[in-house]
C-alpha cells in the first residue's frame, strides 16, 4: 500500500491543539525563509565539511524554529492589542 494512501490514527498525532490554529495562518513565506535559514545554518556548521546533514535532524531544527517564531508572532499581537486597549 503505497505511503500517500495510509491513514494515521488521529490517537497518533501529537499536534499541540494551542498552536495549529495559528501555525495553519502563519505565513507561507515567513516559514518558508525560516526553513532556509535554518537548513543553510546546519548545512555549513557541520564537522566533515561535505555540506550534508540528517533529514531527521533538519526536520527536528526547523520545526522548532517555526514553533519559536509562531510564539515570538502571538506574543507581539498580544501585546499589539493591549497597547491598543489601553
């Protein structure tokens, strides 16, 4: 059965119910410059000077800056709205 055809248990997903909302309308362009800078940053700081890095490990690095930026994001449209309110 090919891999686009199988069906994930959504007991399986470890999606962060918080951040999806605002991840899905975060801008595809903002995430798409954050993945380069983060996959060009690991792909000169490696050791062998080959210029390669581990999927895994590039996957796990700019998940986690996307996360960061999608926070830093939410924090300054809070902090937008109070200044507004007040």
């Amino acid at each position: 059965m090919p891999l686009r055809r199988t069906k994930i248990p959504a007991s399986n997903l470890t999606v962060d119910r918080v951040m999806l909302p605002t991840l899905i309308t975060y801008p595809a362009d903002k995430m798409a410059v954050i993945t380069m800078h983060k996959l060009m940053g690991l792909l000169m700081t490696n050791n062998g000077g080959i210029g390669s890095v581990r999927v895994v490990q590039a996957a796990c690095a700019i998940g986690e800056a996307i996360e960061q930026e999608v926070r830093i994001h939410r924090f300054l449209e809070k902090t937008k709205k109070k200044k507004n309110t007040n």
